[in-house]
C-alpha cells in the first residue's frame, strides 16, 4: 500500500511539472484584450514602433520572427511589440517558439478573448486576419500595414536605420 501512495504521488508530480522548462518566461507573455492596444499605443507616445502580430501555427511567421530575434539581438532597443494571435492558453507553446528566436525575453501579447473579430478590430478595422502581420507606426503614431513575410529590407524601408539606433 505504501508503493502504491508512492507511485501515485510520483505519477501526480509528472503529470503537474510544465512540458517546457520556461516557466518564468511564460510570464513575459500577457493578455490581449479590446483594451490592450490602445494602452500599447499610449506606452510609446511620441515614438515609433513595430508591431509584429504572429501564430504558432503559421510557418511564415517564424521566417519573419527569425529575422526579428537577429534585429533585437543586433538593436535591444528596437522598439518591437509581438502579439500571437493564439489563445493565452497557447503560450507554453508560443514560448517555445520565442525561445527558438530569442525573442522571449520581449514583453509578447496573446489573444484572451475567444470573440477574434473583436480583437482583430482593436488593432487595425481594415485587418481580416492574415498573417503575418506587420505594422509600422511613426511617432505622431500613423500607421502603415504590411501583410506577408517581412524582409529586413522591407522593415528599413517602413522604419529607417535610425530608429533602431543604428
């Protein structure tokens, strides 16, 4: 009886323990909600920025994430917001992904609301979902989108060399 009260303890901790070892890079990745977007956009007044909208299941989005974990290695300041548009309930998995670019140490964002559309709409009323997704704000925070793979090229183009500090 006293193996049994073992195994099952044994079974309980292996079921409990998380499949990633980044438990406490989990928590770089916070909620998106109707809300977040315009507090994202209140955050960098008066500058410029990027915001790189992704998914776990979408292979582009890692050529694009690729390059952005070089730039952000070349630029830590490179003002770079990602937002997956995966459930929050994703995010092992999209920590995952972000460790695989270096990029999860950026503060990310994932969908917390199953009503997409409405998500969607908070960032940009003209965007249907493809992805990836790209957008370039100045700092009197005009916008310009981009849809499909972002090359380097593209992105200096949208965002000069020195806004990223170089």
């Amino acid at each position: 009886m006293g193996i049994n009260k073992f195994l099952l303890a044994a079974v309980l901790t292996m079921v409990s323990t998380p499949l990633f070892s980044s438990q406490s890079v989990a928590d770089n990745i916070q909620s998106f909600g109707t809300a977040t977007f315009a507090e994202l956009k209140a955050e960098f007044a008066d500058q410029p920025f990027v915001v790189s909208l992704w998914s776990v299941d979408c292979l582009p989005c890692r050529v694009e994430l690729e390059m952005l974990g070089e730039l952000k290695k070349e630029d830590p300041s490179f003002p770079l917001l990602l937002i997956s548009t995966d459930s929050i309930e994703n995010r092992e998995e999209a920590v995952y992904i972000l460790e695989e670019y270096e990029l999860e140490t950026i503060e990310s964002w994932m969908f917390a609301d199953a009503f997409i559309e409405r998500l969607r709409f908070s960032i940009d009323p003209a965007w249907h979902g493809e992805l990836p997704r790209s957008y370039f704000y100045t700092a009197d925070h005009t916008f310009t989108a981009h849809s499909g793979i972002l090359t380097r090229e593209k992105l200096m183009e949208f965002f000069p060399m020195e806004a990223t500090g170089d």
